[in-house]
C-alpha cells in the first residue's frame, strides 16, 4: 500500500512517485496508508461539510467508498442555503415575508413529507438528496428575497445533518432559541397530490407533445385531449389514427398510417 494522499490520477489511472497502482476500495486504516483525519478535514472543509458528505454517501448499513474530492457537492449545498439568508456582499439577510405560492407550497410539504420518512427510518442520504433539490428550487426561483415561510422550515431540517450553519441562519433570522429544539415541520396531504398531470404523447413511439390534464381525467378525456393538441393535429392532418394506446398516469402512443 502507498499513501493515498499523494496518489495522483491522469486519464482514469492512478500514479504513485510516477508508477502506476491499482485503486482497491476497503476499509480505512494506518496499515493501509488511506486514513482521513476528521480534525483535518473539518479545518479545510468544517464540520458541517463532513457531516453531510457522510451522511449523503449512501445507506447507513451499505459500505462505500470515500472520495474527498466528491465533498464538494455537499460544501456548495451548504453555500447555496447560506446565500439563500445571508447577502455575500453586504453580509444581510435578504429574507422576505411574502406568501408562498402554489408551487412553493407543493414543493415545501413534499419535501417535507419526503425527509420526515426518511429520518424515521434512518435514510440519510436520501433526506440530504430532498434538501438539495428544495435548495435548488428556491435559488432557482427565488436566488435573494426568498420567503421566510419556505427557509424557515429548510434549516430545521438541515439541523439534524449540518447542526452549526443550521443554528448559525436560525439565529441571523431573529430567533434567540435554539434550532435544536424547535417542533419538526409537517405537511398538508392537499399538497402531496397533483390538481393536474402532464402526459407525453407520442406518435409512432417517438414523443412529440405534451398535455396537461386532471389527475383524475379517465382514458376518453385524455385521448380527446392528445388527439386536440395542436403539434398532434399538425402531425396526423391527412393521415388515419389506427391505434391509440393510454398508460394511465404515463402516456399516449398514437399509431398512424
């Protein structure tokens, strides 16, 4: 075994002092001269940062492999909440209390929803997966002024991963008690459903379209609607609908000849 630290990788290889090794993946140990010091690399990265790389590598009872350059991903996670509060310029909170839309809403309880079952059933990967998406949603969306209403619960859930940046945001946004102990957020079952779904159409096998129609709409309804779309209507003007294929919730073939 040679340190792993001063491993170098070219082209999908990997070279120590110029000749090249094989990688194995096992476990972390002096012998095999691939340990990672946890003081160290919460110097570089802190502690937050290792936490939810950890947390996020894959199931608890799975054995996976450590890549400290992956740890990137959870160290912009952590700076994408960061400046969803704190303005990195002038070092102020940009929080708004506007209303959440409907779409906000949506997003908010199914990630809510989502993470509650993960934690009870010890899935963290999956939870910092949610936590990632929803952070993407609202920087995506919003980027500064995001509404209270929708980082408030964010950090809660993040505490139980990145406990510091999480108290840190709580505090900055004027609570004076610890995140710690504030109630878990909860969802609306109204949420978790969809008013309306979108289906793609395809012709010959191939998608050409897309339809919005009720979550509840039956096969007739959803037919009518694909054969009126206006792509749809383009692409079989002069020619026979032999066959029309529904998988409800999924989509429309169309046959043609």
């Amino acid at each position: 075994y040679v340190p792993a630290a001063e491993v170098e990788e070219k082209d999908g290889k990997f070279f120590y002092n110029g000749e090249e090794v094989n990688q194995e993946y096992g476990k972390m140990g002096k012998s095999l001269k691939n340990a990672i010091g946890p003081d160290d690399f919460c110097e570089e990265f802190g502690a937050d940062t290792l936490r939810v790389y950890e947390m996020s590598m894959g199931p608890l009872d799975t054995s996976r492999p450590w890549a400290t350059k992956d740890v990137v991903g959870a160290q912009r996670f952590l700076q994408r909440l960061w400046r969803l509060v704190v303005d990195e310029t002038t070092g102020e909170i940009t929080v708004s209390d506007s209303e959440l839309n409907d779409e906000d809403l949506k997003q908010l309880h199914r990630t809510i929803a989502g993470i509650r079952d993960d934690y009870d059933n010890l899935r963290a990967n999956t939870a910092v997966a949610k936590l990632i998406e929803y952070t993407n949603y609202l920087t995506k969306n919003y980027g500064k002024s995001v509404p209270r209403a929708a980082i408030e619960p964010a950090l809660i859930m993040t505490a139980p991963v990145a406990p510091h940046i999480a108290e840190e945001l709580w505090n900055k946004l004027g609570h004076e008690d610890t995140i710690t102990f504030v109630d878990f957020p909860t969802f609306d079952e109204k949420w978790l459903k969809d008013d309306e779904i979108e289906i793609p159409i395809q012709v010959m096998g191939k998608v050409k379209s897309r339809v919005s129609v009720p979550a509840d709409a039956d096969q007739d309804t959803v037919l009518a609607a694909a054969l009126a779309d206006e792509k749809i209507v383009a692409l079989t003007d002069g020619k026979t609908v032999v066959k029309k294929i529904y998988v409800p919730g999924r989509m429309v073939n169309l046959v043609v000849k």
